[in-house]
C-alpha cells in the first residue's frame, strides 16, 4: 500500500513538474517579446485553467492543463501574439469542458477575454436547421466571432496545430476526421491569413495520418538525396555569396527543401514519379535591409540583391514575381525569379528582407508587431486594407444564409484560394483575383450591380463572353445592360465565393418571386374554371406537369414554363381512381361457384441484407464475405490496395471513399462523426475494374502491342479500349480487371516499356 501511495505520489510529481516546465517555458517566450509584460494576467489565466481542468486528463496520459499551454506556447512563440491572446489560448477549453459559463469569464478576465473564449468554444444548435452539422456549425461560430477579432481564428489554428501534433492517440476514424478537415479549411486557413511555416506543418501532419505509406515513402526519398540538394546548394551560393559580400550586405541564405506533402501533392496533380519531380531545391536570401521602416529602401535593395543574382547566372524569362510593388492578399512581399544553375536544374531563388520574411512566417500578427508591439489592435484597424477586405468577404458570405452545411464550407473553401493573379482595371488599377476565375468573376468583385447586369467583357481590348477566364497581367473592362438578368447557368461560371454567394442570393430571390407569382397566377386560374384550390388540384397538376413538390409548380407557373391549357382542365374533371374494386355481382350469391384461378404473381426477389452493421470505433476489414455490402463511391472507383476510408449514410449504408476522395473531402468536414477506418483484406480473391489513361507517339501496331503486353505478359483481361490519333500522337483509355492496386502498378510498369508510350496514368 505504502509502495503504491510513493509511485501515486511521484506520478503527481512528475505532472507537477511537467506543468510548471511547461509554464515556465510560456513566460520566458512571452517576456522575449516586444509585448507589454503583462505576466499577472497570464499567471491568473493559468492558475484558473488549471484548477478548472483539474483531475482531467487527455488520452495521451498527460495532465489535460498540458494542452491549453501548449496552445498558448504556439500562440506566443510561433505566431507571436501578445497577452490577451494567451490568457485566450490557455482558458479556451473551459467554457466548453467544465462548469464555467461566458458571464464567469467576463467577471474574472473582462469582456475581450471571455468574447474572444466564446468564439472558440463549440456550439450546436439551429443556424443549418435540426439536421445540422455540428463541425459546420462550429465553424460558422467560429467566423462570425472572427468578423469581430482577428485573433479568435489565429488561436483556433494553434488549438490545431496542436491537437495534429498530438493526434497519435486518437483512434484511426477520428484521425481520418480531423486530418481531413484540417487539410480541407484550417491549411487554407493558415495560408490566407499568411502563416505559411504553420499551414506546411498541418498539410504534413494530415498528410501522414491520412496516407502514412506514402508520406513514409517520400520521407524517405527525401532523406537519401538530401545530401545531393545540400551539396548542389554549396555549388550554387558560392558565387552569389561573394557578391552580395563586396556589395556589403548582412544576410542568411537558406535551402528550402520541398516538404512532403508538397511532392506528393505535385505527383498527384501533375501525374509524374518522384524522380521527374525537379524543384526539389529553392534558395532562400533574407537581408538586413539598411532602413527597415522604409519600403522603398527595402524595395531598392531587393532589386539590387535581384541584380547581383541575375549577373551570375541566366534568370528564366517568365518566372519573375514582382510581389513587392503588388504584395499578396496574405500580405506576403518578395521577389522570385527562377536561376538556371551550373549543372543545368532551374533553381528557385526567393529574396526577402528581415521584416518580409517574418510576415511571410507569421502572417498578419506579425504586422502588428511591427507597429507598436502589442496585439490588443481592434481587426477592423483601416491600415490592414487587405485583411478587411477578405473579412468583408467572409461577411458577406455569413450575412447569405446558406441553404446546407455542405454548400457553406464549399462556399468558404472557395474563399481560401491558394494562387493569385493581378488583374488591370480599364483606369490602371491593380485588382488581386483567384488564378482559373472569370469575367464575371471580375465583374462582381467590382460591385454585385456590375456583376448583375454583367453581359461580357473587353479583356485586352479584345471582346469575351462572362465565362472567359483571366490570367495575370489581363486589362478588364466589364461591359452591363440593364436588361441582363442573372441566370442559374452563371453558378457553372463563377468561381469565387462572392459571385457564387450573390448569384445563389439573386437566384432564391428571383425563385420566390416567381413562387409567389405562380400562386396568384394558379389562383385566379382555378377561379376562371370553377376549381377549389385543394390538395387534390395541387398534386393533379404536379402530376400532369411531372414536378414533385408544390414549390416547383408554383415557380414554373410564375416563370412560364409550365402553362395551365384545357388539357388540365380535363385531368382535374377526370373521377379520381379510389382504388376500390366492384364485387363479383351475382357471383357473390352462389357459395359453390369459384373463380378461375389466377395467375400466380410474381414475388419480387428478396433482397440481400445489403445492411452491414459496424461499430465505428473499430477499423472495419473489407474481405470476400461483406464487400458485397458495402458501396464503392463512383467516383472515385477505390479498389484492394488504395488507402480508404468508410462513411456511414443516413440510410445506414456503408460508402467507401479513397481517401484523397473529393466528396469525402467534404464529408470529413460536414459530417465526420460518421467516418469509419476500413481496411483491405481481399487476399487477390477478387476482380475489380480500374481505367488507365495513355499517350504516346503514334506509330503503326502500336495497339496490337499494347494487347500483346496486357493479355499476354501480364495475363489481365481487357473491358474496354478507347485510342484516338492526331498529328502523330495518341490517347486513349483501357478498362482492365485487376485485383488490387499492386497488379496495376505492375501494369502500368509494363505499359511503360512498350515503345512509343510516354505516359501511362490511373484515372479511376
């Protein structure tokens, strides 16, 4: 007992000494910053986060204190906020997990504290309606709280960070949940607002919980050539050392490696091996410019800096990004220009000042830190241009009441576009827009009126239609008519969450109109021909009109697509058919007199219990006994060997997704509690289709040889084959039976050998 109580005692020890280490690390980290050392108000937020946590503690082991401490250390130390923010991140847990209310914060640490604490805690409730998802829901909170303080999401995204870097410990279908909305909303997220160093480390993390085989793979990759980059880095900066030394620069110079959810990404995207991937290496300079607070001296000497690089080795004519005259809506300012180096590779050459490239790091919060060191800034500060103008966007879309969860986090995914065009106005103007948007895109960032009446556009002179898409450097004039009307056609041609937010508006707008107008048209109509207004007459007509609910009717009357004619008249004059029969007449009478016997109907097959009961928290295993229950997604045609995920539909039906699947993209972020693990365990029993796309040069029997390879070397059965030929080169499709993705690499192996073939690729 006495041994027990010592090993209770020294575990309580241990946490102790955990806690303080950990607070203690906090404080330093705050009091090496420019902020006002308020550590009072930070040691009282701890100390109450502390005793209201008691007792809890998170599935890794640790005491539960651990994690808003952590949260706290990341807001300080690696985004660099001050001391509202850190009381903030330690007490944001406690309204949601423990008997505190708002109103008890308020009392203790103010006002601002406890508004930015409600922010972060989770809610549930009506904004989506009863069916709503809890994790959208949260999120909207989270934005409309965000509209208000700035800091409410920086300190979410470090809650995010956080709970990545610990995720180990959570089971796998709530790792798929929370990589999968991490890298679909809080890695855009971190990009908008600037924090690139945070959103690289939360694509990684997601991308090793969500595909661990090839994360492991590339890691390793990485790794063996990482000696080869670091000499090819010495090589190249040598020359550039020298000058920037004789020209008296103080600077760093660094290699940046590609991250690995980066390659993967690219292998994905642009369909190449890792060996094809050339970018690998990109060369950073960051300098001690001779007067910080004055842009055109950092300007000037980035140019110089940009000159001395380009009088050693040849710059790449169309890879040069000016973002210092025109920064990014992140804020990021910069010059890239792409070098070629001795031994032939293009090299990627980023050259920032100091202040630059701490903004490039920690987004946002690092301007205020320059303006006066303190973070207590009201977010609708008139000198963050840029930051207001995405807030007001976010408002727009929160102001829109969006008619699904589904339709709100892909409205808001749009808004966290990652690649950016500078587009000309007619006078001159700079206007920063999404890379892939439209003419009409541009017309409703002018003003939605613009946008409304939007029928084309002058893109360099020239005229196009409100579909076109621009590119970087384009000079835009809109061209209106005030008879032009939005369409439902133009949601297929917006791209940007603003235009696609106001048309969605104008659309349910015009929709009820004509609704409202529909129901006075049919009225006086049935008025006209004698017909009480009923529900017989209403479900008549969407009957004879094949429409299924009321509304649409209603609409189609108002908008003239459906047109009430004598053919109605004589549908709703037709008896109904109550569906009773008459009886035998005088058959009944006669007890002995039996009818002919009828023909036996047909039963209707029983169906197979395509129902497969699971338990979500353990990881289902797909064998040759119940993959016959479950539904592969059709859009992504997952086979044996892809990593997969499972959700469970309303209807109880288990879907498996790949998971890089774009629908269970979204289902991760709308519904995750539904994820399930799944896992292969076919054992090569069974058949699945998988598509592969081909190029090449065109050569004759360049289809019999690759018959040859697929039915005779690799003995694999072909159900479809689709090759066309233009200018000497071809594409085409093949339809394979395989059982599992390693038969298709094998596959796509051979494929690659046969002469003329220059590319083989998995599209389904």
């Amino acid at each position: 007992m006495e041994e027990d109580n010592n090993s209770i005692l020294t575990q309580a020890q241990k946490d102790e000494e955990m806690v303080q280490t950990a607070f203690q690390r906090l404080i330093e980290t705050y009091l090496a910053s420019p902020h006002r050392k308020k550590t009072d108000l930070i040691s009282k937020a701890f100390n109450f986060a502390r005793k209201a946590h008691e007792g809890v503690r998170r599935l890794s082991g640790e005491p539960y204190i651990m994690h808003p401490l952590a949260v706290a250390q990341i807001v300080c130390g690696e985004i660099g906020l001050g001391s509202t923010s850190i009381c903030a991140a330690l007490l944001h847990d406690v309204v949601e997990d423990t008997e505190y209310t708002v109103e008890d914060l308020s009392n203790v640490f103010g006002p601002k504290i406890a508004q930015i604490v409600d922010g972060l805690t989770k809610i549930s409730g009506g904004i989506f309606g009863d069916k709503a998802s809890a994790q959208a829901e949260s999120f909207k909170k989270l934005l409309l709280t965000m509209s208000d303080d700035i800091r409410v999401i920086l300190i979410k995204i470090s809650d995010r960070l956080h709970n990545m870097r610990t995720l180990g410990s959570q089971p796998p279908h709530k790792q798929y949940k929370i990589a999968g909305e991490t890298l679909y909303i809080y890695a855009p997220l971190a990009h908008r607002l600037g924090l690139n160093r945070i959103k690289e480390e939360l694509e990684d993390l997601s991308f090793e919980y969500e595909h661990p085989q090839a994360h492991a793979e590339i890691s390793q990759r990485l790794d063996e050539i990482r000696p080869h980059l670091d000499e090819a880095f010495k090589t190249f900066i040598q020359p550039i050392r020298e000058k920037l030394d004789k020209l008296g620069f103080t600077y760093d110079i660094k290699a940046r490696v590609k991250r690995p959810y980066s390659v993967w990404n690219k292998m994905q995207t642009k369909h190449v091996a890792f060996e094809e991937i050339y970018d690998l290496l990109a060369v950073r300079i960051i300098f001690d410019s001779r007067d910080p607070n004055d842009k055109d001296i950092e300007n000037a000497d980035c140019m110089q800096i940009y000159s001395a690089c380009t009088s050693i080795y040849k710059a790449h004519p169309d890879r040069f990004r000016d973002w210092l005259s025109n920064p990014k809506s992140n804020g990021y300012r910069a010059l890239h220009t792409t070098l070629m180096s001795p031994v032939g590779r293009w090299v990627e050459v980023q050259i920032r000042s100091r202040v630059m490239d701490d903004i490039a790091e920690r987004g946002f919060a690092a301007h205020w830190r320059y303006k006066d060191g303190e973070d207590d800034i009201d977010a609708t500060d008139t000198k963050e241009t840029e930051l207001n103008k995405w807030l007001l966007t976010i408002k727009e879309i929160l102001d829109d009441p969006q008619p699904s969860a589904m339709d709100f986090l892909s409205t808001i995914k749009l808004n966290l576009y990652s690649s950016e065009i500078l587009v000309i106005t007619p006078k001159g103007d700079f206007k920063t827009m999404p890379a892939g948007c439209t003419a009409l895109d541009f017309a409703f960032s002018i003003h939605s009126v613009v946008g409304t009446h939007c029928m084309g556009a002058k893109v360099n002179h020239q005229l196009v239609p409100i579909n076109h898409r621009l590119s970087s450097g384009d000079q835009v004039e809109i061209l209106t008519s005030k008879d032009m009307r939005v369409e439902p056609s133009w949601m297929n041609i917006a791209t940007t969450a603003k235009a696609r937010g106001k048309i969605a508006t104008i659309l349910r707008r015009q929709r009820r109109e004509q609704q409202k107008r529909g129901e006075e048209l049919l009225a006086q109509w049935c008025a006209d021909h004698d017909f009480e207004q009923n529900s017989y007459v209403l479900d008549r007509l969407c009957m004879h009109h094949l429409v299924e609910l009321r509304e649409d009717l209603y609409a189609g009357i108002g908008a003239g697509t459906i047109v009430l004619t004598d053919d109605d008249v004589e549908s709703l004059q037709q008896k109904p058919d109550t569906g009773k029969r008459r009886g035998r007449g005088w058959k009944r009478f006669v007890p002995f007199y039996k009818s002919k016997p009828q023909e036996p109907q047909e039963q209707p097959a029983a169906q197979p219990a395509d129902t497969l009961v699971v338990d979500r928290k353990k990881p289902l295993y797909l064998n040759e006994e119940n993959i016959n229950r479950v539904v592969m997604c059709p859009h992504c045609h997952p086979i044996p060997g892809d990593e997969v995920l499972g959700y469970i539909d309303e209807q109880n039906r288990v879907i498996i997704h790949k998971r890089r699947c774009d629908t269970a993209d979204r289902l991760k972020n709308v519904d995750g509690n539904r994820i399930l693990a799944v896992f292969w365990d076919t054992h090569k029993q069974l058949n699945f289709s998988a598509t592969l796309h081909l190029e090449g040069i065109d050569r004759v029997g360049i289809i019999k040889s690759l018959i040859d390879i697929i039915t005779g070397q690799l003995n694999v059965n072909v159900h479809q084959l689709s090759i066309a030929a233009n200018d000497g080169i071809f594409q085409g499709d093949i339809e394979l039976s395989v059982h599992d993705t390693e038969d298709l690499n094998a596959i796509i192996k051979g494929l690659k050998k046969v002469d003329g073939i220059e590319d083989v690729m998995r599209i389904s």
